[in-house]
C-alpha cells in the first residue's frame, strides 16, 4: 500500500501537514504501507536535499524533473494518490490531508488481503 504524495518546499499547506505524514509514515511503515514523497520544485535537489535532511523526512522523496509529472493529474500541491497492493488507485486526495481520513483509508486497505 502506497501514499504518493505530490508536494514542494514552497507549498505552505505542503509543509504544514509534514508532521502528520511523518506520524502516518511511523504508524504504518512496519504493517506493509509506503509513503513516497514526489517533490514538484523546479530547482529540484538543491532546494529539496536540503529542505529534507533540515526537516528530517523519514520516506523516500522523489524528485520531479523541472517540477513537471506525467501519468498522475495534479493540478495542484498538495494532491495524494493512495494505491492498493495490486497497484490500483484507490483514492486522490486533493489540498491538504486530513490524517484522520487517511489512516481510516490506509486501516481499511491494510486489513484487506489483496
């Protein structure tokens, strides 16, 4: 199970809600859930090294190549993909995330066998 979770460094909402996916990532990292962080920062490592190692992001970032990405329709910071074992999307999450909600998504997928 995996959050896909498109963000940047100079996305207030972005960072606002980094300690409650950084929660997420420690609740459920050890019962089969990833959380991969895509950041969409034009700059790309220069800005974004940085900011994760001061931030202290304990998931994998990616980096868009010159803040563009293909395959997902993001219009907008932060926008979340939730993806089930077999690789489907289950749910997009668009503006911020209310943890809440994620962790009764991410319970229900967690629990399903496939």
């Amino acid at each position: 199970v995996v959050l896909l979770d498109f963000w940047a460094t100079w996305c207030g909402p972005c960072i606002d809600e980094i300690p409650d996916l950084k929660a997420i990532h420690a609740k459920y990292s050890r019962r089969g859930f990833t959380l991969l962080g895509v950041a969409m920062d034009e700059d790309g490592k220069e800005v974004v090294g940085p900011f994760v190692k001061e931030s202290g992001l304990p998931y994998p970032i990616l980096l868009s190549p010159d803040g563009q990405i293909q395959g997902y329709r993001v219009r907008g910071i932060p926008t979340a993909y939730l993806i089930d074992r077999g690789g489907r999307v289950i749910k997009r999450y668009v503006g911020p995330k209310d943890r809440g909600e994620v962790e009764r998504d991410l319970e229900t997928l967690l629990a399903s066998p496939s």
